[in-house]
C-alpha cells in the first residue's frame, strides 16, 4: 500500500506525462500488465495462409490444379479479410 506523500507523487508524475507526452499517456493507460496475445495471434494467422499457399503450390506440382486454385483462392481471401478487419479494427 502506498502512502499519502507516495500517492501525491504519483499522480504529479503522471498528470506531468499525460501534459508531457499525451500518446505515451495513452499507451499507458491502456496497458493492464496482463500477456498481449495480438503478435501470437498474427503470427498463427500469417502461418495457416502461408501453408494453405505452400499445400496449394504442392497441389499444382501434382497435377491437382482445381484443388490448387480453391487453395490459393482461399488463402488469398482469408488474408485479405483479416487485413481488411484489422484495419477496420485500428480506425479511430
């Protein structure tokens, strides 16, 4: 627990930042000290369309080309629908 002079002082330093820097305030607050799982979770998603892209290109030098362009029309889709969700998400 924090004392009343260790309290004060906290919140001078950091109505000083919110006045110094407000985007680095903001960072802050939003910041809970919990695991961000957002970089897992792109590198899982970047990782099913890059091997729906290698099992497509495995699919053409077999001979299966129906099959190879259902996958690669699927992995192209599915990328552009997490790009295009991931920018809606960021829009302010």
């Amino acid at each position: 627990m924090l004392s009343r002079h260790e309290r004060d002082r906290l919140a001078e330093i950091e109505s000083a930042l919110v006045s110094g820097d407000p985007r680095l305030a903001e960072k802050f607050e939003r910041f809970d000290g919990r695991r961000d799982w957002t970089g897992m979770r792109r590198f899982l998603v970047f990782l099913v369309f890059a091997l729906l892209a290698l099992l497509a290109v495995l699919c053409v030098l077999s001979g299966l080309v129906l099959s190879a362009t259902t996958l690669f029309i699927a992995a192209v889709a599915g990328a552009g629908a997490a790009w295009w969700r991931g920018r809606r998400k960021h829009r302010p």
